[in-house]
C-alpha cells in the first residue's frame, strides 16, 4: 500500500469530512507510517481541545490495523490509557507496564531494566505525552521516563513512536514545560522531529462554551505579557457560576441527574481536595462513618496486585473511579489502618475484593508519602510472623511483592480531585474551584495551564465555583 492509498485509507475512517488542516495533517501522518520514513523519526503531534485528535487517532489506528501494521497504545497514567483505548476502540497500557521489567505483581520494582521490544515495524502512539516527566519511576528521579520510552521503542527493528499532547495542559510535577512536546529535548535524543500543530476547532466555539473558553485560554498563553484570564459564562448554557452557598445544591442535582461518577470538582490543591470531600460525604451524603458502601473512592496510585485473580482486568490505575460495594472489615497493622472491601470500576463494569489503605482517604498529599510508604516496608519486611531471622533478605522482597498490606490499594475520596489527579480523564459535569486566588497568582502560565486543563476535563457543562470579578467581570452583578 502507498502513501497516498494509506491517507485515503485514514480519511474513510474519520466520522466527519476534514477540515483543511486535518487533510494535510493526515498526509503528514501517512508519510510518517511508510517503510520509507527513517526508523530514527518522531512525530510531535500538538493538538488543542475541539480540533479533533481524538477522533483522527481512531481513524489512524483503525487505518494501520487494516494495512496489517503492528500498532501500540500507549499513555503515562492508567486513567489516560483507558480514557486512549477507549476513543480509540484499542487496548492501551500505561508506559511503565509495556517497557519496564518487573511491573509484575504488586510492587514496582525500582532496579527495573528496560525490557527488550520484539516488534518489527509498529508505530506506537502515546496519548498525554505532555504529561511524561523527565525522572519517572519514583520520586527521586532515578530514571527518565522519557528517556527509557525512547529507548524501548526504537530498539525494535523499523518501529518508530507518534506523541500526541497539549503544550496549553499542565507540564509534569515539577517541570517548567513538557519534554516530551519539546523538539530540542528529542532532538537530544538524536531523533529526526517531524511536527504539527492541530488549531482549528471541528465544534463552532460559539454553541460550546466549554470550547469557546477554552481556545480564548490556550491564544492567551501565546501572549507577553499574559492578559488578565477571564472566563466567559453567558450566553452559552453549558457554563455557570455557583458561588459556595450554592454549591451543595448543585452537586447534589449533578449526582441526581448526571450520577456521581460523570461528576467531579476540581480544585488545586490536596487540602482543598480533601475538604470538599470532607464536606460532600457531610453534607450532601449525610455520611458519618469513616468509609461507607457505595462510597466513591479515587485510585492514588497504580497497583497490579489486586487484579492478578479478575479476567479483562491488567491493572487497577492511578485515577481510576471504584465505588465500594461491601466491607467485609478493618484492622491495625504496622502502624497503619487498613480495610477489606469489594470495589467495583464503574467504566468497566468489573469487580474484585482488595485490601485498602484508609491513611490516604484524607491525606493533604496525592498518595502514601515516601518515607511513610518506606515504613511500612519496612515494618513487613522485618515481621517475625512472616519471616525468621534466617530468611534472606532477596527472598524476603521477593515474597513481599505479593504482600497484601504492603500492596494495599491506596485510595482517596473521590467527589474532589486536583487537577494534576484529573488530568487524562473526562466527566460530564465538571465544578472547577477558583475561589480565593491571589490576585498575584492570575497572570502566570501556571494558572493559565490549570485553567485550560481544568476546563477541558468537562464533556457537558462545566460550573466555575467563587469566581471572582478579576476572572469573571459579570459576578455579583458587575459589568
């Protein structure tokens, strides 16, 4: 099949007539995917909310599996890689599964080597890549994700590696901008860098709202000095405002109508993430226990342990939803509380029983903190219940790998989330927390970044929460 068959073949597989920047975008791409393109390439795809990479990703995917062209899915979170697989209509993993060795079981294992990639010929496309960092495995940095992506990929035979993202989202953790969307930062890698950038909307900005502030945010950004951020509410009807008298209402109308996983707040910080939680199961759910069935919980933390025994089921991600459905009891140990419970996944239907931490339900960090999690290790890893002093210590790690308690599932409430936590996922109802930002913090491209990403988490409407007049002119009666 040739270049030209091959863009045909893409085009027959959208749902929508393209536009003229995507008919050029998709010549790019079928350029990109011949046997003639050097295996030493890269395609940096940038693409802006509403112009229509998710569905031009499917079309592509669909395009190669007919032409028989070993494709892969990737992305760097678990709830991306769902969120990927299911535009897509392909099965995604989360990057540290597919190229690491030793992701099996329940602990990751930091010495991992990078594993060997069998392929011939595969194209791999990694969704979200802004969100790839430099050091990925743990918090001291010890590897570059990025890096061992790239070195994976291109020791296959011919294969070569689309990354799509959104340079106006927020970077990773820690980094001024995304590596992963820098063309001198792969260039280092010593990779040829082919780039577009998708900017015009497929929707009409003037019936979405979302859409509408969206794009004004993301044109913004180009600007220096940044203007004064405004968001926009009327005329359009799937955008409100609702300040903190109001909110109970709201949400509780949102659960009502749209259920409470299609509905999220979003706030900017742990903290305030878990005091809105805290008063939502108050206030809203009138729950006193600590834990309650039907609660919805927030995955904080990757884990392959639980869902070693469930069928469809490689892993349960960091960002994942589950609701409990029963408990079954609660325990002290190593100086920690843990539950055990049955969760069910709402977006695959699917449910197992596991043992939960409940440290993290209202912890004022995004999972487990390391030296509480190197406690806990090592607690277990000296009990004389599971071993003696004889047992050594490769055999004592290796068993721990399976250990339920060192592997307990790390869970947050889940009505409130950060941003940072949300990113990668979508809901139809989004409420995003802008109440009480310093004045100082409105024109920096950090605020701007959280703004645009948190605006585009929404599906159906999103409702801005306190916003005051510097963002929004027409609250309280202003002009």
């Amino acid at each position: 099949m040739d270049i030209n068959e091959f863009a045909e073949r893409i085009l027959l597989n959208l749902p929508y007539l393209p536009n003229d920047q995507q008919i050029e975008l998709i010549a790019a791409l079928a350029r990109f995917c011949s046997p003639a393109m050097p295996s030493d390439s890269v395609f940096l795809l940038n693409g802006y909310a509403g112009t229509g990479k998710t569905s031009l990703t499917g079309a592509l995917v669909r395009a190669l599996r007919e032409a028989d062209v070993p494709v892969v899915l990737l992305a760097p979170t678990g709830r991306a890689a769902k969120v990927f697989g299911k535009f897509s209509r392909y099965p995604a993993s989360t990057i540290h599964r597919r190229i690491y060795r030793g992701t099996e079981g329940g602990l990751m294992n930091y010495n991992a080597t990078v594993a060997d990639n069998t392929l011939t010929g595969a194209v791999f496309i990694v969704d979200e890549a802004s969100m790839i960092g430099n050091g990925g495995m743990d918090e001291s940095g010890r590897r570059s994700l990025l890096e061992d992506l790239i070195h994976y990929v291109y020791s296959g035979e011919g294969c070569r590696m689309i990354l799509l993202g959104d340079t106006a989202q927020l970077p990773p953790v820690g980094c001024e901008q995304s590596p992963a969307m820098n063309v001198d930062t792969l260039k280092s890698f010593g990779l040829r860098v082919t780039r577009a950038v998708m900017t015009r909307v497929v929707r009409q900005a003037d019936s979405s709202g979302i859409l509408y502030n969206a794009t004004w945010l993301r044109k913004a950004m180009l600007h220096d000095p940044l203007p004064q951020p405004r968001i926009r509410i009327a005329p359009f009807p799937d955008i409100s405002r609702v300040t903190g008298e109001e909110l109970e209402d709201e949400i509780s109308d949102a659960y009502n109508n749209e259920g409470m996983t299609e509905t999220l707040l979003v706030t900017r910080s742990n903290k305030r993430a878990t005091q809105f939680n805290l008063a939502v199961r108050t206030n809203i759910l009138y729950r006193e226990e600590e834990l309650c069935r039907d609660e919805l919980l927030l995955v904080a933390k990757n884990n392959y342990l639980w869902s070693a025994r469930v069928k469809g089921l490689d892993f349960v991600a960091n960002g994942d939803t589950a609701i409990v459905d029963a408990i079954y009891g609660t325990e002290d140990k190593y100086g920690f509380r843990f539950a055990d419970v049955n969760l069910r996944l709402p977006d695959r239907e699917l449910a197992f029983d596991c043992k939960i931490l409940l440290d993290t339900l209202v912890s004022d960090t995004a999972a487990l903190e390391p030296e509480r999690y190197n406690a806990l290790y090592m607690a277990a890893l000296n009990d004389p219940d599971l071993f003696t002093p004889a047992t050594p210590m490769r055999t004592r790690m290796r068993i721990l790998r399976s250990d339920p308690y060192v592997n307990a599932l790390q869970v947050k409430y889940g009505y409130a989330v950060t941003c940072h936590k949300a990113q990668g996922g979508q809901w139809k109802r989004v409420f995003v927390d802008v109440g009480y930002i310093p004045p100082e913090a409105y024109r920096t491209l950090d605020f701007y970044r959280w703004l645009y990403t948190a605006v585009t988490r929404a599906t159906e409407r999103i409702t801005f929460v306190n916003p005051g007049r510097e963002l929004d002119p027409e609250a309280d009666g202003g002009v």
